[in-house]
C-alpha cells in the first residue's frame, strides 16, 4: 500500500513536469526502455534494487547504460529516485505514470484474459466495442488462461466484465439450484 501511494506521488509529480515541458510521449517511451532493460537483465535489476548496493555504484551504472539514450529529465529522476532510496518502486512507478499519461490521451487499456488466442478481427472488433461502451480508445494487452474454459474476461481499471463460460456456468447452476429449492 505504502508503495502504491508512493509510486502515485512521484508519478504525478513526473507527469505534470513532462506535461509543461510538453514531453509526455519521449518520458513515457524511455522510463520504459529503462524498464524493459531492467527487466531483461538480472544482474542489473540486481544491482538496482538491492538495498546493499551503494547508491554511486547504481548511479554509475545506470549513467553508463543508459549513456545517450536518456533525456536529462528522466536521468535526474532516476538519480533522484536513488538519493531518496526508492529505486524500488520504479516499476510502479512507471505504470503509474504510464495510466496517467494515458489518461490524458483519453486512453483505456484493457486486460483481455481468452482460453485461446483471438485474431485480429475478433480484437478489432472487441477494441471497437469496449471503445464504444468506455467512450475512450482503448489499448489492449492480451493474455492467454489455461483456466478458463471458454469466453472471454475483460478487465479496464476496477471494472470486470466476465464473459467466461465458468461463470456462465456459475450462474445456470445457481439457477437450477434455486428452481429446484422452490420445486420441492
């Protein structure tokens, strides 16, 4: 939770910053190239997140890694985030700035949990259709669930839409439970 509203503070103060600057776009594109490089690499997220690592050694690094690929805006805040000690809430960070950004751009991205893989029609459509029902363009990340019988589960925010043939399920036993209560 402490983490959360952390992430959200700093979050917030990152893309108001880049908002007057005029720099959503080129700040959202390299915190995730730092994210991305982060990630791929052990050693380095290592190095990054562990509390031992002496903070020069972790801002030398991420100076030489990232060397001509960064703005200064978003080196600073890096080196920022390593005086303060809270390079570990970088990821939550960074999607938490990314749902603001995309906030702004009147954009919604949506989870979208299938038993197998959608074409590119069936995507089109459901973007299309979540687009309509939201009133926001809507950017969907799929994955795939071996749990899932069938349908489709859809989740934007807070909010769950549950098409899967389990809660279909679900609701025709409860039916038939509850009609045969009152049969008897």
């Amino acid at each position: 939770m402490l983490t959360n509203m952390l992430a959200l503070k700093y979050a917030q103060a990152v893309y108001e910053l880049a908002s007057e600057k005029a720099m959503l776009d080129v700040v959202e594109k390299q915190l995730k190239l730092v994210e991305a490089t982060i990630a791929g690499h052990a050693d380095l997220a290592t190095l990054m997140y562990h509390p031992l690592v002496p903070a020069p050694a972790k801002k030398d690094t991420i100076t030489r890694v990232f060397a001509g690929d960064l703005d200064g805006f978003v080196q600073n805040f890096l080196l920022l985030l390593i005086d303060k000690r809270r390079e570990p809430a970088l990821p939550a960070i960074i999607s938490e700035y990314t749902r603001l950004a995309n906030e702004a751009r009147n954009i919604a991205e949506a989870e979208v949990f299938t038993a197998k893989e959608l074409s590119t029609k069936q995507l089109e459509a459901l973007a299309a259709k979540l687009s309509k029902v939201t009133g926001k363009n809507i950017v969907l990340k799929t994955t795939l669930d071996q749990e899932l019988i069938g349908g489709i589960v859809v989740k934007i925010g807070d909010k769950l839409i549950d098409g899967s043939v389990q809660r279909q399920l679900k609701a025709l036993k409860a039916a038939l439970l509850t009609n045969q209560a009152v049969a008897v």
